[in-house]
C-alpha cells in the first residue's frame, strides 16, 4: 500500500462502463496554481452520462480521462506566484478555467471562452482523487463554518444561481420550474433566495417533489408522461394564480420545455437549463405571439460568490440535497448508486480524504 505521502487515489474513466480506481503521481502546483488535497466531490448526472454513454455530444472520452467537477478541498502547496490563498485554507473549486485573454474572457462572459479548461469534459481531467492541482483564482476559501460538503455543492448551486439570473427573478416574482433533480432544485432555492415570491415546481415523480417542499417550494405539480400539455399550462396559472413571470426548464426532457413557453405569461422569460441532444418540437408562434424570451443558460459564469454569499447566509438549506455518502475508495458504488437510482439519490457525494485507519 503506498504511504500517506504518496497516495494519490484517483478515479479514472477508461471507457464505457469501465471506471477503475488506480494511484496517479501527485502533481506539483505551477506558479499561479494551488495543490489540493480533495475534500468532497459531488457525481453530477453528466459524470453518469461519461460512464454509461462515453460521450455528451461532441465531447467523448477517447483517452482515459479522471471524474469529478462537483468539488472542494483544502490547499496543501501554494505555487510560487499565489497571493489569494494559504495552506489549510478550504476552499470551493470553481471547475471551470478560461483563457483569461479572448474576448468573452474580456467582456466578463467567460463561460462562453472557447478554450476553457473543464473539470472531467474531455480531454480535461476532473478532481476525483486524493490530490488535485488549480488555478488559484478559481479557488474560493470558505468561512469556517460553512462544510466542505456545501463547498462542492456550490457547483450545482451555482448553476441554479446563474439560471435565475439569466431569468431575471427577483422580488415578487413567480416562477414556474420543471423537473426537480438536483437543478431544479438548486434553481428553486436560488429563485427563493432571489426574492421570488411564488414558486411552482413539476416532476414525475413524489419523493422528488417532497424533497422540493422541504427546500421552500410554494406549490408542486406531479405530472405523467403524456399529460395533455395545454391542460398542464392551465393548471400552472390555477395554482399559482397567474401565469408565471419566468419558467426555467431543468429536465431535458422535450416536453417541458413547450409546457414552459406554454405556461409563462406574455412578455416574460424562459429559461432553458435542462440539456436536449436533439431537436425539439415547438410552436413557434406561442412564442412569437406572447413575446417571450426563450434564454439559454449554461454552467455559471462570476455566480460562485453569489453562491457561497447564500449558503454562508444559512439562509438555505443545500445540504439536504445529498442523500447518499461514500468514501473515495467506494467510487465504484458510488457510482452504482447514481446510476441505478437505488435508493432514491438525489447528490451522491463521495469524501476523498483519506481515513487514518
Ligand atoms: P435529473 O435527471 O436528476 O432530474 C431531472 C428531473 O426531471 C427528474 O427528477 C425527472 O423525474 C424530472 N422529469 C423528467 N421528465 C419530466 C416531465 N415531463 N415533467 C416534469 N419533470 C420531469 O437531472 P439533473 O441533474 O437535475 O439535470 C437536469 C438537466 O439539466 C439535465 O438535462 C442536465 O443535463 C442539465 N444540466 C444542465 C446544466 C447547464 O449548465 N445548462 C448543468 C447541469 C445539468
Ligand atoms: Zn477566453
């Protein structure tokens, strides 16, 4: 068994359904990055996605490539050049590092640069493992009382937080949410946190939607596959008593989608977070007629502040969305566990530091 001070456990995808555990050399911090020593790592549904399909469109896994983007740690060599940081400082990692230099990176967008570098999205590795090394200012330090856990759980947090920004949602507004998986639900405790006053929420399934009454949803709406959707749109006003200022689509599942542009008042937005591979049929004019703004939102982009402003708040309770804990050295089960849906995982977050025993 390698020593404390060589063990650098790391889950690696080979290919399809072939996740393995193996030891990988530590690596050394260059000079405007920090080594981590990993704390938790959240599994994401596109890390699922890698391991069952080996692709997410364009992006595939043609080399061996490491999971996890979901993540926190706690700095453990500093590169020469880092001024921001300090050893045993815990920190949340922002997965994503653009180029700094292109234009979207100049114009402050830069989720939108072409050459950002992201956690486990092929060809770039991810920080499932005992040690990691970053760009320091992608490295956001924790106040002491907020866990290593919520700092992974500022990713998907993040990604509710800048959806209700690209939504507009602010004081007094109502909001209509499909799907309450893990981005539903973060995108309902950041449209509460934002000042919505009325939030309603679908999913298919109840456990899910008992999970989102406990994180502040106003009203839920359990649906079934093939629900006339003109019925469903007119249900959403009932029960919230209008039609919503904003809907933010999170399943990825098409039908959502039109039942948003059906659902939301006239003159307001859409907001379209759940991902599609393929083609999605609409009728244009409901959207043309009703003066809607139909508004992508992808990852976060200067939202991780935001986000650990609200967790640090206390004013939302993100932890409650993990239902399901496992060590690195059970990733394989883990993995089982979001794959299969056993036991009813919501976040499935796995603890990489290793255990003195
Ligand atoms: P998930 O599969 O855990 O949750 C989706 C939920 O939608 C489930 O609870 C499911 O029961 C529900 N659902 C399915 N069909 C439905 C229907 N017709 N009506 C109502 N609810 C329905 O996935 P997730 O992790 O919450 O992610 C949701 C989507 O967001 C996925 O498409 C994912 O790829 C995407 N995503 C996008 C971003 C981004 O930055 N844009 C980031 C992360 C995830
Ligand atoms: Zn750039």
């Amino acid at each position: 068994a390698p020593t404390m001070a060589q063990d650098n456990l790391t889950a690696v995808l080979y290919k399809i359904n072939d996740l393995r555990l193996e030891q990988r050399p530590i690596p050394e911090p260059k000079e405007n990055e920090v080594l981590l020593e990993m704390g938790c790592v959240g599994i994401c549904g596109s890390d699922v996605h890698y391991l069952v399909k080996g692709r997410i469109g364009d992006f595939i896994v043609n080399e061996p490539m490491i999971m996890g983007h979901e993540a926190s740690g706690i700095v453990a060599k500093l590169g020469k050049n880092v001024k921001n940081l300090k050893v045993g400082d815990r920190v949340a990692i922002e997965p994503g590092v653009p180029c700094r230099m292109c234009n979207f990176c100049r114009d402050g967008r830069y989720s939108m640069c072409p050459d950002i570098f992201f956690c486990a999205t092929p060809p770039d590795h991810g920080n499932l493992s005992r040690y990691y090394v970053h760009a320091a200012d992608f490295c956001y330090k924790l106040p002491d009382h907020v866990t290593l856990e919520e700092g992974a759980l500022l990713e998907p947090l993040s990604v509710g937080v800048h959806a209700c920004k690209r939504a507009g949602v602010t004081l007094g507004s109502t909001v209509l949410i499909t799907g309450a998986g893990p981005v539903g639900l973060v995108s309902l405790i950041s449209a509460k946190a934002m000042g919505a006053s009325k939030v309603i929420i679908t999913d298919l399934v109840g456990h899910r939607l008992t999970l989102a009454k406990e994180l502040g949803a106003d009203c839920t709406l359990q649906v079934a596959i093939g629900d006339d959707e003109d019925l469903l749109a007119k249900k959403v006003e009932e029960t919230l008593g209008q039609a919503p200022d904003v809907s933010i689509d999170c399943t990825g599942a098409e039908s959502t989608f039109r039942l948003a542009v059906k659902s939301t008042k006239r003159g307001g937005v859409v907001v379209v977070v759940g991902l599609y591979s393929s083609e999605v049929k609409l009728s244009l004019m409901e959207a043309i007629g009703n003066e809607l703004d139909i508004r992508g939102s992808f990852r976060y982009c200067n939202d991780y502040p935001s986000a650990l402003a609200l967790v640090a708040s206390g004013k939302c309770n993100v932890r409650s969305l993990i239902t399901h804990n496992y060590k690195l050295e059970e990733t394989l089960e883990a993995f089982d566990t979001a794959k299969t849906g056993k036991g009813n995982p919501v976040k499935v977050m796995i603890h990489c530091k290793r255990s003195l025993a």
